[in-house]
C-alpha cells in the first residue's frame, strides 16, 4: 500500500498485476502498458522472478528498471533506491 502510494506522489502510473501471471500473460501487459519500470518479488510461492523478468526483457524494449524486493546486491530494492541516493547507507540486513 505504502508503494503504490509513494509512486503516486511521484506521477508514476501503478498496474498491479497477480503473482500468479507468468510469461505469456505478462509478455501482453507489459507490452500494452508500455512499463518502464516494474517491481517484483524475488520469489513467491518457490517461484523465481528474475529469471523470467530477464527472459522478457529482449522484447519489452521500453523496459529499464526491474526491482526486486528481498532482492541480490545487484537488483534489490534498497541497492537500486541507494544509487539514486548518494548518502544512502544501507544495512545489510534489513
């Protein structure tokens, strides 16, 4: 809630879509919704979403972020905030 909220307070246009899509469901929103940016989660249910996120970026061109929550150094959440904050000091454990 306290997402789609602060995105709001930005302009930024929210499309929640149902853990439960996969590929070809969300090859079809994301295309049709022209996403920039998408957060996910890194696993739900003992499904992982990075992989099939970076299986779908060759053909969501308008796509530049992908944000993971409980997310690796490279694409969570709290790094990917941190690098448009240069006095961010995250903890390891959050």
């Amino acid at each position: 809630m306290l997402r789609a909220y602060a995105l709001s307070r930005l302009g930024a246009v929210t499309n929640p879509l149902m853990p439960i899509f996969r590929e070809r469901e969300l090859r079809f929103m994301l295309k049709f919704s022209d996403t920039k940016a998408i957060i996910i989660p890194n696993e739900f249910r003992g499904f992982l979403y990075p992989p099939m996120l970076e299986a779908l970026k060759p053909e969501l061109p308008n796509l530049e972020h992908v944000v993971v929550v409980d997310g690796d150094e490279n694409n969570g959440f709290e790094q990917t905030l941190c690098k448009r904050l240069s006095t961010c000091h995250v903890r390891n454990n959050l």
